[in-house]
C-alpha cells in the first residue's frame, strides 16, 4: 500500500506572506483561504496549509523535484534576492550532488529550512 502525504501545516509568523513565498518560489498554486489557513498547492497530491503562529520550532521541508523545475526554482530565488547552498545552514550559492541528485537548502520567511533536490 502506498502511502501519500496529502496536506500539512506549517506555521509562520505572516500566512499571507509566506503563501504567496512558496507560490513565487514553486511556481505554485496559491489558493483561497480557508479558515485559519493559507493553502498552497505546491504539487499534485499535496498542499502547504500555512497557519500563524506566536512560536514554533524550526521545521525541515525537502521537496523532490524535476530537473528543469529545480533550474525554475534556482532562477525564482535568485531574482528575488534568496540565498541559497549546499548545506543547510550555510549559504555558499553552491549546489550539492550525492549519488547523481542535485540539490540546495534555503530559508522561507519564517525561518524554516527548505530542501529542493532532483530526483534520481
């Protein structure tokens, strides 16, 4: 039985602003809001219910991508000014490769870290 995420909540300091963050830096859908959420749609079968919050802990978001959406993104972050690398916290501008998958870590506006790899 395959099991799949469908949705999930990540708590932010500002929804609205982290929503229409991940919809920018994903190319994705950003939909209406619902209750205290502002959903994103960041691929087929699963959506970021982004939800304010006064503390949270830092969380690790990796998302697997293809290889012309990791250029995408690349290219989004770069023209908002979003440093990225090839640590988790260490910003180089640097892409790191393991076992033929490219990847790079980066911040959204909340703090949380942020994973984008290609797939194998």
């Amino acid at each position: 039985m395959a099991v799949l995420l469908d949705h999930m909540t990540v708590y932010t300091t500002d929804k609205l602003a982290s929503a229409e963050f991940y919809a920018r830096v994903f190319g994705a859908e950003q939909q209406e809001l619902r209750r205290a959420f502002a959903p994103v749609k960041v691929g087929d079968g699963l959506t970021l219910n982004l939800e304010e919050a006064e503390g949270f802990t830092r969380g690790h978001y990796a998302f697997l991508v293809t290889a012309s959406e990791f250029d995408a993104i690349r290219q989004r972050l770069d023209a908002d000014g979003v440093s990225y690398g090839s640590r988790s916290r260490e910003h180089d501008s640097q892409v790191y490769t393991n076992s033929a998958r490219r990847g790079f870590y980066f911040d959204d506006p909340s703090g949380h870290g942020l994973e984008v790899m290609t797939s194998v």
